[in-house]
C-alpha cells in the first residue's frame, strides 16, 4: 500500500471478531491483558539488562509496545512507535518466524519515528496450527541511541538545516530473516557511529528481547486459541473508547477554543515565536459524524529553518493522537481514577486531526531536519493542557517541561574518545488540587544518570545535585521544582544542549504565575563564568570547571496569594523556595531562623501585606502567564488567546 501523506496510507481502524470482543470472557480479558503488560514489562527488562549504552541502559530513554495484527496498539503503561511502516513495505503474509524489521527513517515511518537516533525494532507473533501458522501480533521496542553518525557525536546538530547532517537513515528493512541477522546492515550501521560497540550490543539486545517478548505472546495464543485472544483483544480496545468517551469526553462542554504556545529559536534563526495553535472542538452525542474532540492545527507556523520539526501528519496522526490523549486523563475523577486509565488504541477514534498544508512545523517537508522535535511535540502537550484548560475553568495541571538533552565529550584519561549524554527532568505544573511533582521525565522509568557510574566512566565529578531553588512558579498550588546540577570538568572537553524553556518559561494559570527557564552556566563565580546558549553543539570546557546545570520549573496553579501560609514555611524550611521569595511571591512575612528551627509565619503582617496587593480575577486578569521572557520576544505581557 503507498499514498502521499496529503491521501495518508491506508490502515483502516477496525475490529479482528465479528462482535467487536462483546462476547469475550471478561474474566479471560483481564488475564490476557495481565499478559500483556507482563510481557511488555519483561521485554523492557531484558534491554535495561542486557545493553550497554548510557541512554538505554541507565537513562532507560527507550519502551516497548504490543500491537495486533491490524497495528492497533494494545498496552497502556507507555507510548510506542508505530508498526505501520513495517506493514506498508512489508505484508504480513511474507513474513516469516524469526524475521526482526529495523526502521529509523523519520519521513518513512508513518508519524512514529521522531528524530533519527530513536531506532525501532520489529517483530512479529507467530501462532495458530502447524503448517497454518499467521502472523497475529507484533512486539516492537524503540530507544534513543548515543550516535547513528551525522555532523556531531550524538546525532542530534543543533544547527541542522537538512535531515542528512543528522545522521544514517534507514527505512524499513528486514534486519533478521527467519532468525538470521542481517550483517552487511548491521556492519553498515555500526560504521557510521561513532560509539560502534554500544549501538551493536544495544541492537542486539533489542532484537534478542523482542524475539523473547514474541515467544511468550505465542504462548499466549497457543494456551487460549488465537481466536479467543483476538476477541479479548479487541474488548480491551473497546473498553478503552468506551471508558474515555464517557469519563473524559463527558467532562468537556460541547463548544470550541484556541490556544497557542512557542518554541523560541531553531538553532538557525535568531531567537522567535514558533507557534504551535490548537482549536479544540467537542461535538455533540448528535454529531453526523460522531462525538469527539477535534484537534485543529491551524495556525501553526511555517517549518523552521533548524531541527526543531516534527512530521505529525502521517496516517492520520494516530502516533500524535496516542502522544497527545495522557494530557486528557487529568479530566479524570481523581488521581487515583488517573493512573488507572490507559492509553491504548481504543483514543484513537475519539481523536479527529486537521493538519494545516505541508510546510508546516507539524508538516514539514523532506529533507527539513528533526532532531530538536522535542520542541514542538513536547509543546503540543502543553497546547493541549491549556486549550482544554479554557474550555473547563483551569481543571488542568499548568505547564511542564521535563526532557532537555545535555553532555559532554572528549577525550578520557587514555586518550579514548568518550560521550555522555543525559536526559535531565524538570518540574511538572502545579494542579488544581496538589503542588507539582519535582525533577520528572516524560518517558516513564527514565532517569538521570548516576553518579557512581558516570564519575566511573567519565572524566568528570558530580559535585552536587539538588533541586533548584525556587525555580518552580509560585500559586495556591507551586509548580515542580528543576534539576540543579553541578559537574566539574577533570580533562579539557566539550559541553552540548539540546533544550527549549531557556527564554520563554513554563506558564502557570489560573492566576499562578510561570516557572523558571531553563539555563546553563560554565565556571560560575569564576574568572571565565559565562551562560551557555541552550543549543550548543561543541562548547569548550575547560578541566577545573564547572558546568551548572538549572532546568526548569513547572508553572504554578492559582493565585499566589491563596497559598497556606503553613505550605509556604514548609517549602522554605525544605529548601524549595527562598525566604526572599517567600514575600515577595506569596505575600508571607516571615520570623525566626531555619538555623536555630524557629522558622514561622508573622500572620497579621501576611494578611496585612496580602490586603495590600491586587489579588488575581478571571475577569480582569489573562488566564496564563508566560513569565517575562515572553514579552522579550513578541513585545507583550500576553497573547492575545491568553484571556477567556
């Protein structure tokens, strides 16, 4: 099957019973989902376990998914890439047990494949009797690698300005054949890294613990029959559209509203808004065309110059479509009820996309470059927050920013070169109901390096790492707090960033105010301290100094001025926000000493400097703040779709 992406390929959203799983055994669907997870969570065992490189291996900067064989994605606990590719150049009926399919090709990958150190890989479930063996299922895992080639080690040039600096393409190929791998590519591969030994062994340990996941899915079929687990299958699909359309949907009024946020600079183009817009529509139960929520990008600016494009608009955004719907479960009826909901195939009908023409930052056109596009998918998250936080009085956390990729290399103490690569957290968006939880990472499981393991390999020293004071927004719920993180450098190296949020700041809402950007400082109180620019390929760092690392911090909820003064002590005494701005943010006088654990709160000068300040009305007030760093690239405090 081939079509353009204006005409998307075809993989039809559909059922594999006749009944839609309506007679399967309900106690059967939980085991087999049970399975499931169970499965997808041995399979990403086996890869922490068995691969070497820093970024699968100890940041767990990878997941593995489940999908039928109609393509549907079937576990909830992550997201994945998408089997689509692999189905459009290869039919399932030429598939053979043991065959393992590699893709990496961001514009052949239907949406799925973001930048080109994400490498995917493939294999399909095998069951049903002897000599009538089919393929039923597929296992599939997807990770950032340390280097696939390109203009800088790591792969990811913050100034690219074409896909071919950003290293090896590959589009989907079959890298085993019937258990047999594939060397010449696998030679090939290796050859344009840079970290040849650790991508080889990460390869193998992806396609090992695929095979693996694949063997224990067959027994799946084989114990229940492949026909019972299709149709379990296709309950849990059902059971996910039915639960999100009556617990989510049901909480969003039918009408329509637009929101817009930015990514601030490209790594070519002096620092600017790139916009990314949504018009968030929810129809009627009575819609001809059903009841939904349509997502429009409309608006969205022209592709960018630099890496910082994603290719959305593939088959229909169904990878942004699963990408997008966790952002929704904060509609749920308790964080509880929350973290109970999956995110499966079964959001995908719920979802409509419209995709402005190509061009765009959503649809860019080969060979634009991608490596950055963290920017942007990362920002429809907080698009998407807000839009529907417009839509329900501000029921939606405030915004996050929780990937930046930073590290150095160079030489070690013998002479071999070396790259470390890490992907630090930030703090999550104060919520309605709670603070914002500190020094999170978007990907589940991921996590920052450790130090035993770094300062073994490395030639550097963690000095410290802390939470960074105050930078998470302050409101009647404060917004997470960032990383800070201070490396002193043992031998002469280089610095690299991959990050946004270093200008424009996590917003807050609802009268909570934005976060603290992002920044990075070399030799800090020395005689050579200078700020590093967030996009730096090959900044110099010289042995004896120091790297420190600040990221951001979520925006907060409500007005500051509503905080419990009892909270605002609490997070003083912890070291989460200053004394200083204990006044100056919230309004609370302080007394006595943190030293001598007399710390308190002087109550009638904190009503008295309270009363004495405007407090925050959705009437008179925009909805969100940006922070200043807004008004420094578009000339106002606000945008014009900041206000109800």
């Amino acid at each position: 099957m081939t079509g353009s992406r204006r005409a998307p390929t075809q993989f039809p959203f559909g059922a594999l019973t006749d009944d839609a799983g309506a007679s399967a055994d309900p106690v059967l669907v939980e085991i087999v989902q049970g399975s499931l997870a169970s499965v997808e969570m041995e399979v990403e065992t086996a890869i922490a376990r068995t691969s070497r490189s820093p970024m699968i291996r100890d940041a767990h900067d990878f997941r593995a998914g489940i999908h039928d064989r109609r393509l549907r994605k079937l576990t909830g606990r992550s997201y994945s890439a998408l089997v689509h590719p692999i189905a459009r150049e290869f039919p399932l009926e030429q598939m053979r047990e043991g065959d393992v399919f590699f893709h990496n090709d961001v514009y052949r990958s239907e949406g799925g494949i973001g930048h080109l150190p994400d490498l995917c890989v493939t294999v399909p479930v095998f069951a049903g009797a002897a000599g009538e063996r089919r393929v039923v299922a597929f296992v599939q895992a997807f990770g950032h690698h340390d280097d696939i080639g390109g203009a800088v080690p790591g792969s990811m040039p913050s100034n690219a300005t074409s896909v071919f600096e950003e290293g090896l393409m590959v589009p989907p190929i079959r890298l085993w054949d019937e258990g047999v791998p594939n060397r010449a590519a696998l030679a090939i591969m290796t050859r344009n890294s840079r970290m040849p030994e650790s991508l080889s062994a990460d390869l193998d340990a992806e396609c090992s613990a695929c095979l693996m996941g694949a063997r224990r899915l067959g027994e799946l079929f084989d114990r229940y029959g492949v026909e019972t687990v299709e149709s379990c299958f296709d309950a849990i699909i059902a059971r996910t559209t039915e639960t999100y359309r009556r617990e989510i949907l049901g909480r969003i009024p039918v009408g329509s509203w637009t929101w817009e946020d930015y990514a601030e600079h490209d790594g070519v183009d002096a620092p600017r808004l790139h916009t990314q817009r949504i018009t968030l529509t929810r129809t009627a139960a009575d819609d001809p065309d059903g009841e939904r929520l349509i997502i429009d990008f409309d608006g969205t600016s022209p592709q960018a110059k630099g890496p910082i494009n994603h290719c959305g608009d593939y088959s229909d955004g169904v990878f942004l479509k699963k990408w997008l719907a966790p952002i929704l479960r904060n509609l749920a009826d308790s964080p509880e009820r929350m973290a109970e909901l999956d995110v499966n195939e079964g959001i995908v009908p719920l979802i409509e996309m419209r995709f402005p023409p190509p061009g765009t930052l959503l649809t860019p056109v080969f060979p634009a470059p991608t490596n950055a596009r963290t920017f942007v998918i990362l920002r429809l998250l907080g698009v998407l927050a807000g839009v529907v936080a417009k839509a329900v009085d501000g029921r939606m956390p405030a915004d996050q920013e929780t990937i930046r990729y930073t590290g150095v290399y160079g030489e070690d103490v013998d002479g071999r070169p070396y790259l470390m690569r890490e992907v630090l957290g930030g703090g999550s968006g104060g919520r309605y109901y709670a603070d914002g939880e500190d020094t999170i990472h978007v990907v589940p499981d991921s996590r920052n390096l450790p130090t035993e393991f770094t300062e073994a390999r490395f030639p550097f020293l963690v000095e410290s790492l802390s939470l960074a004071v105050d930078s998470g927004g302050p409101g009647e719920f404060r917004g997470g707090l960032g990383y800070e993180k201070h490396i002193r450098m043992l031998r002469d190296g280089h610095f690299m960033s991959i990050a946004d949020r270093s200008i424009l700041s996590c917003w807050g809402v609802r009268g909570g105010k934005a976060g603290r950007p992002f920044e990075v400082v070399i030799d800090p109180g020395g005689p050579n301290e200078r700020q590093v620019d967030a996009l730096a390929d090959a900044e110099p760092v010289a042995a004896g100094e120091i790297i420190r690392v600040r990221t951001t911090g979520g925006g907060g909820w409500g007005d500051p001025l509503a905080r419990d003064p009892a909270a605002v002590v609490r997070d003083v005494l912890w070291h989460k926000v200053s004394a200083g701005s204990a006044l100056a943010d919230y309004g609370v006088v302080l007394t006595g000493s943190i030293d001598d654990d007399t710390l308190g709160v002087d109550e009638a000068a904190t009503r008295a400097e309270r009363a004495g300040r405007a407090a925050w009305s959705a009437t008179d007030d925009a909805f969100f703040d940006r922070g200043p760093g807004y008004a420094t690239l578009a000339g106002a405090a606000h945008a014009g779709v900041d206000r109800l």
